[in-house]
C-alpha cells in the first residue's frame, strides 16, 4: 500500500482521519504506523522497533552521562543495521569477485527492510544531536516512538529532524480547516505522482529496458529526459504527500524540494533537490570533517567522502558510488572556477549546462550496472556503432510531448513565470485570491488522479529502493 493507491485514499487514510479525530493522538499514530509499515512485510518490523530502541536508549544515556563512547557506540549499532541490511550482500559479493571467489560460494540473501535509510538517518541524527545539547533526550517511549513511527516520512521522507517537530509532539490541535489544507497538499502531490511520473515511466522504462547501445540520439534523450522528470515528480510527489498528511495530523514537515531543475549549477541543485539530505550530510558530515573552513584540498576531500557516501546512500551498486563520485567531481570542478569562466557568466549558458550534466547524471543513477550507463551517455552524443536501429518514434506522440512540456514547466517554474508575465496584475491576483476557482482546481485534480489511478495500474514509489 503506497500513498497513491486506492486502498489508502479510500480506507486508511479516511478510518486514521477519523479515528485521529476522536482519539488520543498520539496513541493513534503509533497504530496505524504499525498497521502501515506491517503491509509491506511484517517479517521485517522488528529491524525498525530495534532501531527505535536503540535511538531511544542511548538518547537516554548520553543526555544523563554526555559520553564520546556512547555517541560511538550508539551510531555505530544504528548505522551497523543499515550496514548489515543494506550493504553487507554487496561489499561481500564485490571483494569476493576481487579474489575471483564468488562463483564457488554462496552469499546470503539479506531482505532490505523499506525505509531503512531514512529512518537509520532520523536515527542517527537524534543522536548526534542529544549529544551536543541541541535539545534533552525525550524521556517519554511513547511521544518518541510517535516522531520515529509516524508514517507520513517512515519509509521515504523527508528526513525529519526531532527539534521540528519535538514541541508538536506533545502539544498540538488540529481543526477541519487544518485537515482541508493538509489534503490540499497531498492532492497536489497525488497529482504529481499520478498525472506525470506514472505516465513517464510507461515510456521511459521501455528505453532503458533495451540496450542502449541500438537507442538514436533521440530515443536516448527522450528517455533520459523522461527519467529526469520521472524522478522529480515521484519523489516530489511522495514528500508533498507526507507534508500534506503531516499538516493533517498537526506537524510541520521540512521542505524538500525548491525547484531543482531551475538550478544554473550544480551547488545551486544540491540546494534544492532532497534538501533533507543533503542538510544531513552537511550539518553531520560535511561540517565535522572540516567543512571548507581549511584548506581546498581539504575542501574538495570533504566534498568527495560526502557525495561518495550519498551514492552509497541511494543503493549498493556501483552505479550510485560512480554518481557520487560524478557529483562530487562536478561541484570541486566549479569551486575551481567554472562558473567564473566567461562563457558561463550567461545565465542561459549556465542553464544549459545543469540541465545536461545533472541528465547525464540521472542515466547513471538510472543504469542498470556501468556499462549499460556509459553505452547510454555515448547514444546521447551519437557514438555507439550500433546506433539508429530503435528510436521508439511512435511512443513520443502528442500525449507524450504534453506530459514532457507539462513537467519542465512546472518542475523549472517556467510555468509559472509565463503566467505571471502574460496575465495583468489584477487578474492575477483575482485568480491567487479566489478561493472557490483554488478549490475547483483541487477537487479537478484529485479526480483526475482517481480516474488514472483506477485505469492504471503502473504506480510504484522510485525511492522505495532507497
């Protein structure tokens, strides 16, 4: 059960409302986020329940004892489960295929827990944080277990810290006014999710089901482009539903996107994509290496150990170390003075220059393994000698143009500038301020949601992976 499926818009989401309403909040919360993460394997709950343990105690211990040998201790239990789980397979397996062994033994094959990133994160954070006096340890199991449980950022996010939410949770109200905003924002997150990345992936995930190395300039494009907004959109999508759900229940949750793809380099994206993370890895990462508050070499080191471990972060593949690697090399590349060329003083040049090096990026976050990655960058560029047999011309109708154009608009404000240019001032205001044409627009969008929905049935959550 996702946040876009039937089952949870028709029942969940509608019996916790009203049980939420009538009942002790927090008691509430804990159930259905039980119920919720149960759904997807209940085999797998006890790793979560351990890693809220875990948190719990040792925040207890380092806020009375302030010792260096808990915090280690404590971050090396919560982040050895997500080791264990996550990494374990794939490091064993990769220096086993170093010695030549991994065809005469066999490797475990370990279950991922769903979520397991995010929450060993949220885990870790609090920690950290006990440790450093940013706020006291919460002493009560069941106010705790409500921010670690709650389901809205379980298993994707954002990546909520306990000093957002520590004073909400224990004192909080919520009205039907509140409740209206909060749907407000999970449908303009359904509609994202439902009306763009869903019938992104239909197309995209055909190209790169194929070898890339038989894919046109075009075909390969279409589907790098595509994925670019594919992945925007679902995860975009995923953490205004989250927001929205949280508003419902009386949290204000972390922004976590503002508007990537408007970014005119590459630091300026790592501003605006998955900005939870990404203040993770700088507020207890990047910043107690050294920061750039040493000298460059030590700068870029930093960045290259944050942005190796953010691909980590994504998956145990060599694609996503090599994406990281390609990240970090991007962002010491314009501390070196790129952005100070000449060429690059265009706004336009600069733009240019983003959107291609962060879709190339995307094939390699997307790629199957390496090689599938690089054949694909070369058919960007024309250079596979198999080149020109697919170009899947027939599955870029007009359809498919619309759900392009609608995507770049929206995901690089372009749109909305349009607008703001082409309408005069008072009818745009009129338009910002009318409630009824806002509710109209809602109510449009849910049900165009719930019509996809019900005729599809391609709807999965990319960053479920992670």
């Amino acid at each position: 059960m996702v946040f876009s499926s039937l089952a949870f818009i028709f029942y969940f989401l509608p019996i916790f409302v009203l049980v939420y309403w009538i009942f002790p909040k927090n008691v509430t919360i804990l159930i259905f986020s039980v119920l919720f993460y149960s759904f997807y394997d209940l085999t797998l709950l006890p790793v979560l329940i351990v890693t809220l343990l875990l948190a719990y105690g040792f925040g207890l211990v380092i806020h009375k004892r302030r010792s260096k040998k808990y915090l280690v201790l404590g971050l090396a239990l919560n982040f050895g489960l997500l080791f264990y789980f996550k990494y374990f397979e794939f490091f064993s397996v990769s220096f086993k295929d170093l010695l030549g062994t991994a065809e005469n033994q066999n490797v475990a094959n370990i279950a991922l827990p769903l979520g397991i990133s995010f929450f060993t994160f949220q885990a870790g954070s609090y920690i950290i944080d006990v440790y450093i006096g940013r706020f006291e340890a919460q002493k009560n199991l069941l106010t705790f277990a409500t921010y670690k449980l709650s389901f809205p950022q379980l298993i994707a996010g954002p990546i909520v810290r306990y000093e957002e939410v520590k004073d909400s949770l224990s004192h909080r109200t919520i009205s039907l006014s509140q409740i209206i905003a909060g749907l407000k924002i999970f449908t303009i997150g359904l509609s994202y999710k439902v009306l763009l990345a869903n019938p992104l992936s239909e197309f995209t995930d055909k190209i790169f089901d194929v070898d890339p190395q038989y894919l046109t300039v075009y075909a390969a494009w279409l589907g790098a482009v595509g994925y670019t907004f594919q992945l925007y959109f679902d995860f975009a999508g995923y953490s205004l539903m989250a927001i929205g759900l949280g508003k419902i229940m009386g949290f204000k949750y972390p922004e976590n996107f503002n508007l990537p793809y408007s970014a005119k380099s590459v630091t300026d994206f790592w501003r605006r994509w998955h900005m939870t993370l990404s203040r993770w890895f700088r507020d207890y990462l990047y910043i107690p290496l050294g920061g750039n508050r040493k000298s460059s070499l030590r700068t870029y080191t930093n960045l290259g150990i944050v942005f190796i471990l953010c691909g980590l972060w994504h998956g145990a593949a060599f694609t996503f170390i090599f994406w990281g690697v390609y990240h970090g090399l991007l962002l010491v590349i314009e501390r070196l003075g790129l952005l100070n060329l000449r060429l690059m003083k265009s706004q336009f040049v600069r733009q240019i220059y983003t959107w291609v090096v962060i879709i190339i990026g995307w094939v390699i976050f997307r790629a199957d393994d390496l090689n599938q990655a690089g054949s694909h960058i070369k058919s960007l560029f024309g250079l596979n000698s198999n080149q020109g047999l697919l170009d899947f011309q027939s599955d870029f109708n007009s359809y498919t143009l619309l759900i392009i154009g609608l995507a770049f608009l929206i995901s690089t404000g372009i749109g909305r500038q349009f607008v703001e240019l082409l309408l005069p001032r008072k009818t745009l205001m009129y338009f910002k301020s009318n409630l009824a044409i806002a509710n109209f627009s809602i109510i449009a969008l849910y049900l165009m949601s719930l019509m996809f929905l019900i005729s599809n049935n391609t709807n999965p959550f990319i960053y479920f992976r992670f």
